[in-house]
C-alpha cells in the first residue's frame, strides 16, 4: 500500500500534487489541502507586493 507523504496514512491511490515548487505524492484529502494552502500563501504573498507597490508610490 502506497503510504501519503502528508499524513502518513496508507491509502489505495495517491495523488501527486506542487508544494515548496516539488512534487509530492499524498492522498487526495492531503491534495485538496495543500492546493487550498498554495493558493491562500500565493493570495497572501501578493498582497504584501500591493502593500510594498503602495509605499514606494509615496
Ligand atoms: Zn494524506
């Protein structure tokens, strides 16, 4: 049995998913929270470069 990289859980079928810019292997519950967790860390990232644009404007 194939065995998450997340949560150490052995599962049937792992999906392969980005996080730190490698691939990984994890289950699909591990998969859906690290793509909602890049995706909220780009969104965060991106506001901070506003945040950083709008001060040097001033
Ligand atoms: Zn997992």
């Amino acid at each position: 049995m194939p065995t998450c990289r997340s949560c150490k859980d052995e599962v049937d079928e792992l999906v392969a998913v980005k996080a730190d810019g490698r691939r990984i292997k994890v289950c699909e519950d591990c998969a859906e929270r690290i793509a909602e967790e890049a995706e909220i860390a780009e969104m965060s990232e991106s506001v901070v470069q506003d945040m950083m644009g709008f001060k040097g404007r001033r």
